[in-house]
C-alpha cells in the first residue's frame, strides 16, 4: 500500500491544481482552485481548447470591455472548474477575486455569479465551495452565503482568531495553512523544523484540537504543505489539499500511516462567540497571521491581475 493509499484511509484527500490529468491520475475527492492556480493552468496544453472557447464565447456575450475581462475569469475559473467536478465524487472550490477580501456585499454578489455560471454548466450548488479569503468581511459574507444554502470554504487562514470566528459563523470549510506559517517562522528565527515541531502543523492541531472539544460542525482541511512530513503529521484532519508533486511523492512510496488527529467529540461547553473587536485585535496580536494574511490577499490579487492581463491580450 503506498502512503497516498493509507492516508486516505484517516483523511480525504483534496487536489491543490487546476490540473485535470493530475486529478485523474490521483482521484482526489475533493479539488481547489485559486488565481495562482488558475493562472498556472492558463498555460497548460490540456486547457488550451477550453480557454479558445470560453474566450470565444465571452466576445460574443459581452460588449464592454472592462465587463469582458472580468467575466472572461469568472467563466473561465467556472469552466475548469466544471471540468474538474466532472472528475471527482466531492466538491470543488472556486475562489472570490481577492480585491473583494474586505468587502462583503460585493463578495455575495461575486459567489451569486459564480454560482449561477456552475448552474448554466450543469453543475448545481452542492457541488460547489465558495472560497474566501478569512478577513472579518470575508467571514461575514460567508455566514450570509451559508445561511441560503451556498456553502463556502475560508482560506488563507492563520490565527486562532480566524478560526474561531469561521467557527461561529457556520462556514462549510474553513483551510488553515501549515506551509506559510512554517516560512514566516523559519524566515524570523532561522530555525529548521521538523513535523512534530512544526509550527505550522502545530498550527493546524490546535484549530483540529479547537473544533473537537467543542464539536463545531465545521470541516478543517489542512492547506499550503511543503513536504509530506507536514501531511503525515496531520493525518486524522478532516480534509487534507495537496499539491500534485506531494501527492506523487506520497504515491510513490510504501508504507503505512499513522492517524494523528483524533475524532470530533461531544461538547461539555461552548465558547463565547467572537466579537469584531476580539477578532481584529486577536489576529493583529499574531504578528505572522497579520503578516501572512496581507501578503496572501496581495499574491492572490497579483495573480488575478496576470490573469486578467493575459486574458486582455489573447482577446486581442
């Protein structure tokens, strides 16, 4: 049995690509999707016919040019996104552009269209994550979307404030990030860790530890690894997403693998819900969550802004 194989056994297993071939080979559950990846899949030759044709079909569609771009990324995001559904039993997520992280009624309105565009594609509402990035706003918009049935999946996540808040708020998914908190830390003390020193895994366990005490529904999804140490050592979380050349390693090598994560349990207490107060001033305490969580919106946005780029330019 390779690891990949074990893993599944205690964790579902969640493709971080837009890359259909990868997701066929390694028949994840569930996929995400964000601009980075989206970007990255503009150039592969496998999408090519896809992005002629939505391309194509958006000059048809839309007069203004501004409208046009715009629209090109959401239907193109839809589009290998509903090639991606195709190919999985679970859900995939697709990511409001992250220029709107600090609004909430134009985040509604963003998931609304995308949702709608799933819908004109044949692919309804359950079989969709809306993905948002873990500010305050963001949250909120993700309680309202919950609240009509449009589940969602809160990312870039790295404080224990943002997790509680994402708990609060009923969000379908919340994906706290063991990678970048392990950057941030290793960047500022010079340290090497291994995974049960992580502190990005240490991380993620604390969230998981969080969610079974007090059994919230939410599901957690362990997010942005940098080896598969990080992944073993979170075997036993509800969801994990990987990249494809840590899913190859893990398929590649033998061996069984240990559950790390216990259940969720029954709760003998709540805790007092998160005020905006509590939550803006527990996260700014966290100076790596602060940081990372800025320049995770910036990167994002970054690569939403190529993307639209090189979207205008192949529109001619």
């Amino acid at each position: 049995m390779t690891q990949l194989d074990a893993l599944k056994s205690h964790s579902l297993v969640v493709a971080d690509t837009g890359d259909v071939n990868a997701i066929r080979r390694y028949q994840p559950h569930d996929a995400t999707t964000n601009p980075s990846l989206i970007l990255k899949a503009f150039d592969l030759p496998s999408h090519q016919s896809l992005i002629d044709e939505t391309l194509a079909e958006v000059k048809r569609e839309v007069d203004d040019s501004d409208a046009r771009v715009e629209q090109a990324v959401d239907r193109l995001s839809v589009a290998i996104g509903s090639e991606i559904a195709g190919l999985i039993p679970g859900r995939v997520s697709t990511e409001v552009a992250a220029r709107l992280s600090f609004d909430t009624e134009a985040s509604i309105r963003k998931a609304h269209d995308l949702i709608s565009l799933y819908e004109q594609r044949g692919i309804g509402a359950e079989r969709v994550l809306i993905k948002l990035a873990s500010t305050w706003e963001g949250i909120r918009a993700a309680e309202q979307l919950e609240k009509e049935g449009i589940q969602c999946n809160l990312t870039l996540l790295f404080s224990e404030a943002q997790a509680r808040a994402c708990f609060d708020a009923g969000v379908h998914l919340m994906s706290p990030f063991v990678g970048r908190v392990t950057d941030w830390y290793k960047a500022n003390t010079g340290k090497d860790y291994g995974p049960e020193d992580d502190p990005g895994v240490q991380f993620v366990r604390t969230v998981c530890s969080i969610a079974s005490t007090y059994a919230y529904d939410t599901v957690v999804m362990g997010a942005s690894f940098r080896n598969t140490g990080q992944i073993l050592a979170l075997a036993g979380c509800n969801r994990l997403t990987i990249s494809p050349a840590l899913l190859e390693e893990l398929d590649a090598s033998d061996g069984g693998v240990e559950k790390r994560i216990s259940d969720i349990g029954e709760a003998s207490e709540q805790l007092a819900p998160v005020t905006e107060a509590d939550f803006r001033w527990g996260h700014n305490q966290d100076a790596m969550a602060n940081d990372k969580l800025a320049e995770g919106i910036r990167r994002f946005a970054a690569d939403q802004e190529e993307l639209e780029k090189r979207i205008a330019e192949r529109m001619g």
